[in-house]
C-alpha cells in the first residue's frame, strides 16, 4: 500500500508542478508595436489617418466622393484646396471656372449652405467658411432629385402629409 500510496503522490506532485509551469503569471510584456510612421504629403496637403474621401477634392468635383466602406490612411489637400489637373493641391480660387450645365451660372464664390431644390427652397448663409466656386440654377430655377436645374413650376406637388389623431 505505501508504494501505490508513494506512486500517487509523486503523480500528484508532478501534475501539480507541470501545471503550475503554465499558470505562471506574465511578469514582462512585447513592447507595444510602433505605429507606421505618417507619410510624407506633399505641399498644401495633410496626412489623415483614416478618411472617408475616396477621391480627393478636384477643380473639377469639389466636394470629393465618400467611400462605400471603412476608411484609409492618406495626404489629402488641405481645407480651401483641391486637386488640379497636375495632381497638385492649390487654392479652390485658383481653378479654372466650371463647366456649369444647362441653366446654372457660374459663381466664383459662394458662400451659402446648399441650393434650392423642389423640396427645399430657402438656403442660408454659411458662417466663417471660405468662399466656394460652384454653379448654382439661375433665378428662378431649382434642382430636381437628378440634380438638374428646372423651373420652380415645374417641380411636382409636394406629397400631401397625413395627420394621424
């Protein structure tokens, strides 16, 4: 009895220290991985970590094109520049005019938040922000859903709103 007595107490004690080999607390950690560092931009521009602009801000298109998913690291112009034909950042009031479409006028700075629509016809002013140039409908004209410029009459009757008692 006191050798089988002697064998489980030796696999008990063995057991117990194989199992302690892996219960050791972690006294040192990996140090923590340094980020990339940031690339170089060029002139007029900055570097953002994570962007949601897909295309950068051009002559061209002026508001840029939001990305359908996640976001990326990238030098993008800096707020009053965009993208000029040389892939170069410069002042938005430096690019050539645009090609406004059919009864729009070209306005060289802008300053109001957004334009009539058939569904929204009164804008203001944007505070602070620096002038844009962009083609706003003529007098008299607001865009449609298709972003075209139409007369006023001709925008369809608002959907009647039902009054729930």
């Amino acid at each position: 009895m006191n050798k089988i007595f002697a064998i489980l107490i030796f696999v008990a004690v063995a057991a117990y220290a194989d199992a302690k080999k892996r219960c050791y607390p972690v006294t040192t950690s990996a140090p923590a991985p340094t980020p990339a560092p940031a690339p170089k931009c060029g002139r007029n521009e900055v570097f953002e970590a994570c962007t949601t602009i897909c295309d950068d801000r051009t002559c061209d298109n002026r508001r840029g094109k939001a990305c359908k998913d996640g976001c990326e690291p990238r030098c993008l112009c800096k707020s009053g520049y965009v993208r000029d034909a040389k892939n170069k950042c410069i002042k938005t009031q430096d690019c050539p005019p645009l090609k406004c479409g059919v009864n729009e006028t070209y306005e060289p700075c802008n300053t109001f938040c957004g334009e009539p629509t058939c569904k929204r016809r009164t804008v203001h002013q944007c505070g602070g922000g620096p002038c844009t140039p962009r083609c706003n409908c003529k007098d008299g004209y607001v865009r449609n859903d298709d972003r075209k410029c139409i007369k006023t009459s001709e925008c369809p009757a608002p959907e009647p709103r039902m009054i729930i008692d």
